[in-house]
C-alpha cells in the first residue's frame, strides 16, 4: 500500500468514526466517488502532502431547507471552501434547463454563505494534474494568506498573496515590482517568509531564482 493509500483510508476512516451526523456517516460508509479519489491522488496529495482541514461529503443546507453534500470542504479556521469534481458523461454533456438553474442557485447560495467555490472538470484531473496542482495552491494559498495576515507585516502578507494569486513561481524581481520595493527589501521579506516556511526556493542554489508557496502550514 502506498503513502497515499495509507493517507486515503486513515482519512476516511477518521471522518467517519467523527461523525455524529448519520446522514453524512452513511453516505461515507458507502465509500468516496473515483472522481474524488482520482483528484486526490493525482491533484491534492501531490500538491500539499496531506489532507488536513479537509473533508469529504460536507453537508450543506439548501434553499429549500434540504441538504446538499459537497464533493469536498476545505476549512481553515473560519474560511471555507467547497470543491466539486464535474464529470463529463452523458449526464454532463445533456444537462437540461432545470438542472442548469439548480447548479446556478447552488453556486449562488454557497457563495452568500461565505463559501469559496472551485469546481474541477474530471478530464483536466486526468489531462492536466500538473496546472489542477498550481489551482490547488492557488486556492489553499488564498486561506492561508488571510489566516497569517495578522502575524505578517503588509509587505509580507501582501507577498504571500501575490504568490497566491500567480499560479506558478514567483521571481524576487516581479515582487519587487509588485510591492514597489528595493532588491534588496524584497529579498529580506522573501529570506523571512521562506524561514517562516511560508514560501520556499523553486529553482536556484547559491542564489534563488524563483519562489513559491509551501501549504504545511
């Protein structure tokens, strides 16, 4: 069994044995999606190196005061954010009228609700984990960056964000840009984020080239 499948069962089982709502513990016990699995191995696990503040099948109520389960909830203190993986099959190709509308208000309503939403096409699980990667940090980063802004002065809380928002790595030369500083202030905000373990050095040795997120945090 490898990492990742011992990662995957403990997890699971973990969220199960917490539950102490039964309509999410059954749906559960009756085991994750392939599409949440696949996104798991391919896209999250590989990206981040765990599956802390995250849970599958989160209940949500609707507008019709029912409930609604999302694929998967991140929860970082109070963010939260909401990940559906969307398939293409024969149900996806032939949606009709109603069921466009229902995704719509669903949308709608988890964002007045404070969610973050990310819905990922299956095929780009499969065809491009590597960019669904980079989404990923990008929208952990987004958490992250918010829950550390209190500890970080502006300049190094906007630096986390500006990484967040690129989506791949970072030169010292475009957060200077960026955060209209000198080389050498940028590299003194950069030297502390990285022993922070906020950022880490993507390329380069003697001298780093580029930087980008790290999510253990």
């Amino acid at each position: 069994m490898s990492q990742f499948e011992e990662k995957l069962k403990k997890w699971h089982q973990d969220n199960i044995a917490n539950e102490k709502n039964h309509r999410r513990r059954e749906i559960l016990e009756k085991g994750l999606g392939h599409g949440t699995i696949e996104f798991l191995r391919l896209v999250w696990f590989p990206a981040v190196g765990n599956l802390d503040h995250l849970y599958p099948e989160w209940e949500v109520r609707d507008f019709n005061n029912g409930y609604r389960y999302l694929d998967l909830a991140y929860m970082l203190g109070e963010s939260k954010g909401g990940i559906e993986i969307q398939g293409y099959g024969p149900q996806a190709r032939d949606l009709d009228v109603r069921r466009f509308k229902d995704l719509c208000w669903r949308h709608s309503l988890l964002a007045l609700d404070g969610w973050t939403f990310l819905p990922i096409a299956y095929l780009s699980i499969k065809e491009e984990p590597k960019r669904c990667q980079q989404l990923i940090l990008s929208f952990i980063g987004k958490f992250i960056s918010t829950d550390l802004s209190s500890q970080l002065s502006w300049l190094e809380a906007e630096a986390v964000r500006f990484a967040r928002r690129l989506l791949r790595p970072v030169t010292p030369l475009e957060f200077a840009k960026h955060l209209r500083i000198s080389d050498r202030h940028t590299r003194r905000i950069l030297y502390k984020l990285v022993d922070l373990q906020i950022l880490a050095v993507a390329s380069g040795k003697e001298r780093a080239r580029t930087y980008r997120l790290v999510l253990s945090t």
